[in-house]
C-alpha cells in the first residue's frame, strides 16, 4: 500500500500545464457512444432483415405472388382451352412446364392455380384476423361467465375434425372458391382467438389499461386502441402460419374433387390429374408439387423469421 501511494504521488509531481490543455471537438465527440434512435417496428425489420433464411422465404413469396398476378397472362394459351392434338408434351419453347391430358398449357394452369392457393390462404388469414382477433379479445377482456362460455363453444367447435367439416360443408354446397373460403373460416379462427385470449389475459391488467379505465375509457376502446395493437406481433406471425395451412387444406379438398371444379385450376386438382400416369408424364406432378412445396415452405421460414424478430427477449 506504501509503494503505491508513492507511485501516485510520483506522477502527481511530475505533471505539467500541457496535461491539462483543453481536448479538441473532435477528441470528445470521439468519447461519445451514441446509436440511432429505432421504433419497434423498424428494429423488427432490421433483425427481420438478418435473418437469411426469411428474406429469402419472403422474397419467395413476392416471385410466387407477382407471378400468380401476370402468369397467367405471359403464356401466349391460356389455361382452360383444349388442344387434343398437343396432348402430354414435354416442357419446351412452346410449352414451358409442358401440357396435360388434355393438352392444356400447364404453365397457365400453375400460375392459376398459384392464384386460387394464395386467394384462398390470404383469405383464410383474414378470417383469422376478423373473427379470431374479435373473438379472443372479447374473452380475454370480459373474462368471467363470458370467458368459460365462449371457450367452451370453441372447445366444441375445435373438437370436430377440421377437414371433416370442409367436407361435409362442400358436399352440402355447390364446390367453389368461395365454398371453400367458407368452410376452411368455419373452424380456422379457432387458434388464433386462443392465441389473442391469453395476450389479452397478460395485458388487461397493466398500468396503461388501468390508466384509460379510470380516465373514462370504455371497454371497446381499450380494447382496439391499446390491447389489440399491444398483441400484434403474435397475431402476425400467427396469421403467416395459418396461410400454408390453409393452401395445403385447399389442395388436398382439390385432390379429392371437392375444391374448384373445371376448368378452373387448382395444384391439388392438377396433381390429382396427373397421379395416374406421372411415371410417364411426371412433369404433370412436377410442376404443382413444387409450387405447392415452396410456397408452404417460405410462408414457414418468414413465420419464424417474424417470430424471432417480434420477439424482445431476442433482442440484442
């Protein structure tokens, strides 16, 4: 301790004016630790924006989504004209994904069909989003009697096979795009209110909410102007997963003659076309597996991208 002390008091004597000169601007803007002010959103697109494996998915999903809008239109066939005489050609200059049975050009039939799938998934999200959102926050918020009795019903509801009641409701209507939009909405909603009945449980009792209760605000209010927005980020990403599920459900009702009827195309119906001769002609299963593949695949990898970056405790 006594050789320190007299360390110190060397290098006390040993100072001189030049140590105490005033630093330049530069030397003390260069001690200052300043990072850019980000919202919440901008700082989930950022980390949204590291993850590869999402950007990649989304940037997916902007091809699939654009090419489902104009492709259609690029082929100089279109999808439902008949052409026996050009029956089960191979991809080519002329035919680029090759034709069918019926000698249909299978590259407008796979982006039409790219056009029903994503109709009928972002369809189905948006009836998550109205009636499951609705739904979860009236029983999360109210709770009580109402609570038990609108869980109960959903309880009932969501034990019924989900695809039994697609089926039965398409065998009672006429099948169409619109039956199946309906029947995939009857039971879709049902995870998405569980999902928003527990956030809005967690949030109903936080200062802010308790804050606008007493300054007058009435239940409505609290609930679409703070609880809702509060609860977006798991609806998001819930809503990014409810779409691929939805594609697959419409494909496989397609598959079985219950989704859209000809010459309408569907990728569920063009491989159910195609199943009896696809070691022959497996470009007819090729194409549509594919999209079908891809598609639900980039909507998975951009639903744990969002979920990663909505998430704050993966925050860095």
């Amino acid at each position: 301790m006594v050789a320190e002390n007299h360390v110190t008091n060397e290098k006390i004597n040993n100072l001189t004016p030049d140590d105490f000169r005033p630093i330049s601007q530069d030397e003390k803007n260069a001690e200052i630790i300043q990072r850019e002010s980000l919202s919440a959103w901008r700082d989930a697109w950022e980390r949204l924006r590291e993850n590869k494996l999402a950007m990649s998915g989304l940037v997916v999903l902007i091809v699939l989504i654009l090419m489902a809008i104009v492709g259609p239109m690029i082929s100089k066939y279109d999808y439902f004209t008949n052409y026996l005489d050009k029956t089960n050609l191979p991809p080519s200059g002329e035919h680029w994904f090759g034709t069918d049975d019926l000698g249909r050009d299978m590259f407008a039939r796979t982006w039409m069909g790219a056009r029903i799938s994503l109709t009928v998934g972002f369809a189905a999200a948006l009836s998550d989003l109205i009636i499951g959102v609705l739904y979860g926050g009236i029983m999360g918020y109210v709770g009580g009697r109402t609570d038990n009795i609108m869980n109960k019903f959903s309880e009932i509801l969501y034990s019924i096979p989900y695809l039994l009641v697609c089926i039965l409701l398409l065998v009672v209507m006429e099948p169409s795009l619109f039956t199946i939009i309906v029947a995939l909405s009857i039971t879709g909603w049902i995870n998405m209110a569980w999902i928003v009945r527990g956030q809005i449980m967690g949030l109903k009792n936080q200062e802010y909410v308790l804050a606008s209760r007493s300054m007058g605000a009435g239940a409505r209010r609290i609930l679409l102007r703070h609880l809702i927005p509060n609860s977006l980020s798991p609806i998001i990403v819930t809503l990014t997963l409810t779409v691929p599920s939805a594609i697959f459900a419409e494909a496989f009702l397609s598959f079985l003659g219950l989704g859209v009827q000809v010459p309408v195309a569907s990728w569920g119906s063009m491989i159910s076309d195609a199943l009896n001769s696809w070691t022959i002609y497996p470009w007819r299963m090729l194409f549509p597996a594919i999209f079908i593949s891809l598609t639900m695949l980039s909507f998975n990898l951009l639903g744990d991208g969002l979920r990663d970056a909505l998430d704050p405790k993966m925050k860095k």
